[in-house]
C-alpha cells in the first residue's frame, strides 16, 4: 500500500535590527506557518519577514524517507 506524499516548499525571509527583534519576527513567522498560513507578511521599525510555500516540490528536494 503506498501512501501519497505531502510536500511544500516554504520560502521565508527575515530580517531585524537586533538580534532580538530578529528573533522576534521569526517567532511570529513560524507562528503564522503552525498556525497553516501558507503565505504572510508583517513588519515594523525594528524587523520584518515574509514568506510564501510553493507546492511543487521536485522529488531532488524532498528529504529522505524511510
């Protein structure tokens, strides 16, 4: 029985004038993508990201599987 593969790509930038507001704006990224966005954006004075997934994923990107 073979079972059908989920993959996305997810391409996520951030950036942050600190380290702190950095770390900031990547929590509230992978928030977002726990929470199933599948694209967001947010920024402010001290930091920012954005990203987006992509669901054709060739098989030379997927990890290996077991």
């Amino acid at each position: 029985m073979s079972s059908k593969i989920i993959a996305r790509k997810i391409t996520l930038v951030v950036a942050g004038k600190s380290e702190g507001a950095f770390e900031d704006a990547l929590a509230e990224a992978t928030r977002l993508v726990n929470q199933g966005n599948l694209s967001g954006m947010n920024n402010n004075r001290e930091g920012g990201f954005y990203f987006n997934s992509d669901p054709d994923v060739p098989d030379s990107l997927l990890p290996r599987m077991g």
